[in-house]
C-alpha cells in the first residue's frame, strides 16, 4: 500500500525524445512563402542575417529568387561585401541573377566589380542574354573604360544582339560621352535602319532619334548629314525631308546630300527647288552639288533645264565640269534624241576624262543606244566603242557608283 502511494506521488516523467520528436513535427514548415514574408519584413541588416541563417538552415540556399531579394537588401543597405559573399555561394546562377548583381554593383558604384563580375561570367559559360550587354556596357561607361566597351560592343555582334534598340541606346551614351562620336553616330544609324526594317520610323522614333543629336550637341553638322544620307538609302524620302528641314543651320554637305537624295530618287522638281533655295541662302554650290542637279533634271526628262544649269555652273561658279557632269548631259540628250549635241559634248570632253575607272564604269550604258550613228566620235571613239551594253539608261545603282563623299 505504501509502494503503492509512492508511485503515484513521483515527479513527473522527462519528455521522451519520441515525444520532442513528435512536438516539432507540429510546427509550422518554414518554407519559400514564409521566407519572402521575413524578407518584405526585413528593417535593418542584422534582422537580414538573421533571416538569412534561417533560410540556409532550412536548406533554401538554391532557391534564387530568395537569394536576389536578400542581394536587394544587401545592396540598399550598401553592404557590399555581404552581398558579394551572398551572390558566390549560389551553385549555379542563372543569368538573370548575373544581370541583377552586374547592375546592382554599377548602381552602387562599383563598376570595376560589375565588370570583374561580368569577366566571370564568360569565363564560366553562362550565356549572356539581350539585358546582359547594356548594364555591361553602363559600367563601361561609369568606370570610364572604353576600351572594354568597345570589346563587350564586338562580342554582342558576334553572339547576335547587334539589333537590340536597347544596346544601341547605352552603345550611343558611351561613344558621345566619351567623345567618339562617329562611332556614336554609326550606333544611331544602325538604331533607325533596325526601325526602319520593322516598317515606317514613327513620330517616336524620330523624336528619339533627334533628341538623341540635340542632348550631345551633335544636332548639326555632319551628323544630321549622316541621317540624311542613312534615311535616303534606305527610301524613307520624307524622314530624311524632316530631319533637313529642322535643321537651323546647314553646311554644304547638308544641302548636297538633300538634293542629291532626292535626284536619284525620281523626285528632280523638289531636288531643284532645294537648289533654288540653297541659293537664296547664299551657300555656294560646287561640283557635287550641280552632279545633284543634273541628275534630277535626268530623272525628269528636263534637257532645257540641264543644258542651262550645265552652263550656268561654268560662268556663273566657274566649276570645270567633270565625268559625273558629262554623264547627266549626254543621258539628257540621249533621251531626247538630239543625238548631235551629245555627239558635240563628248568631243568636248578632255581626253582624261575618258579614261578614267569611272568611265569605264558609266559609258556603256549612255552611248549603247548611240553606236550606230556615223562619225558619232572623233577621238573618244576608238575607245568606247568596245563597251557592250543592253541598255541606254542612267540607274540609281550607276548614279551611286560615282557620288562622291560630301561629309
């Protein structure tokens, strides 16, 4: 009875492990879900280590979107080394993870690390994608190291991102600000022609386009020259019409490349009218610019007018005409039959001229309707008799071979 009183009266049992066991499996998994809460909770960095050692001792390590919310974290409270330490205990990043800690280093000013970073990256193999270039190319430019820009602009050509509208953008920052400005304005002509291969350039993209030259200063000069050039070769008449006549102030090459623009295109009376007000701008023309004239006089059958602006060019300018000039004259003639003239002209053409590269190039084509006719030269004959042509008209692609550089 005794034994038995004392039984009952004994301290209680200590916990068995079976049962700790079995209280800790009654608590809550901590898992992805619960660890994105922590982190939106997250106030200062030694509440983030916290929350980070939970998640590595919850084997969460692998998951990556944990880990850039964690880099963020690192990066606003501008714990650098942390977040380097973070972002190299990751097996495998993906490279999206790349991107945000190669964007997050130059934001934070640590572009020569965004660019070790980003060495790393290729030396590793993971592949870059289309976002990996610019924010490469923006610690380029914060670390003041074009010669690596111009090595990552080399390597997105060669992996097949030279159309990205975006690389083009930070490609344009980099060059104008650091003062290249060819290749800068190479990078815009290469943003419109991509545009343009997409179909009509829009409001936006010229706006864009225009801004881009006003906010580097580069909005005249040779540079707009190059978008009139780049728009024309590629047909769009009205875009290269725009930037022209937005421009306050135009040099020369401006007004040749217009008119020329619009001569080899079929749009003479326009080209001419362009001329006309070249003139009342005084701007003195030269050779180049009666090649322009002549050729839109070409392409509206307007032999009257290119007879007088042929003559116009030597008495009022004193411009010696040369092959370009000879060539717009006797395609006039040719086309009106007035096979005499043309016939005077060539045997008023100093002999070098004939025997120049370019001629060689040219002739065949104006005086093949011609041959037949008797005694139709003198002296240029012998020599050009030994062309064979199908056809008696002066092309575009013909004009283009001899337009000279007006830049």
């Amino acid at each position: 009875m005794v034994a038995c009183l004392s039984c009952t009266v004994s301290t209680p049992c200590r916990r068995t492990p079976f049962l700790s066991s079995r209280c800790r499996t009654n608590k809550p998994k901590f898992g992805s879900q619960e660890a994105l809460i922590l982190i939106q909770k997250c106030s200062n960095f030694t509440h983030l280590k916290l929350i980070h050692a939970k998640i590595i001792r919850n084997d969460l390590s692998y998951d990556q979107l944990l880990v850039r919310k964690l880099l963020h974290l690192c990066f606003s409270y501008g714990k650098m080394d942390y977040a380097t330490l973070l972002f190299h205990r990751i097996p495998h990043p993906r490279t999206f993870t790349w991107n945000f800690t190669i964007r997050a280093y130059t934001h934070n000013g640590c572009s020569q690390q965004a660019l070790l970073l980003y060495n790393l990256m290729i030396c590793r193999g993971f592949s870059p994608d289309k976002f990996t270039f610019p924010f490469v190319v923006k610690a380029c430019l914060a670390s003041f190291a074009l010669d690596k820009g111009k090595e990552v602009h080399g390597f997105a050509i060669k992996t097949g991102f030279w159309k990205d509208t975006f690389l083009h953008n930070t490609l344009m920052d980099i060059y104008f600000k650091c003062g290249m400005w060819i290749m800068g304005v190479k990078c815009l002509t290469k943003c419109v022609y991509v545009a343009l291969s997409r179909g009509p350039l829009s409001l936006l993209d010229l706006l864009l386009a225009g801004n881009w030259m006003l906010l580097v200063g580069l909005s005249t000069n040779a540079n707009e020259k190059s978008l009139i050039d780049m728009y024309s070769k590629c047909g769009s008449l009205e875009n290269a019409k725009q930037v022209f006549d937005q421009m306050p102030i135009k040099s020369l090459a401006t007004w040749n490349s217009m008119i020329t623009s619009l001569g080899v295109h079929g749009w003479g009376k326009e080209a001419l009218a362009v001329f006309a007000k070249m003139e009342e701008a005084n701007v003195q023309p030269d050779a180049i610019t009666f090649v322009g004239v002549l050729c839109a006089c070409v392409q509206i059958n307007n032999v009257e007018e290119g007879g007088r602006y042929f003559k116009y060019m030597k008495e009022c300018y004193g411009i010696t005409p040369v092959l370009e000039h000879y060539t717009c004259m006797v395609e006039l003639y040719t086309r009106a039959n007035m096979l005499s003239e043309a016939s005077e002209l060539v045997n008023s053409m100093p002999m070098k001229l004939n025997d120049s590269a370019e001629a060689v190039l040219i002739w065949p084509s104006i005086i093949d309707g011609m041959a037949e006719k008797d005694r139709f030269f003198e002296h240029h004959g012998k020599d050009l008799y030994c062309f064979e042509t199908a056809t008696c008209q002066l092309s575009q692609n013909q004009f283009w071979c001899f337009k000279w550089d007006v830049g």
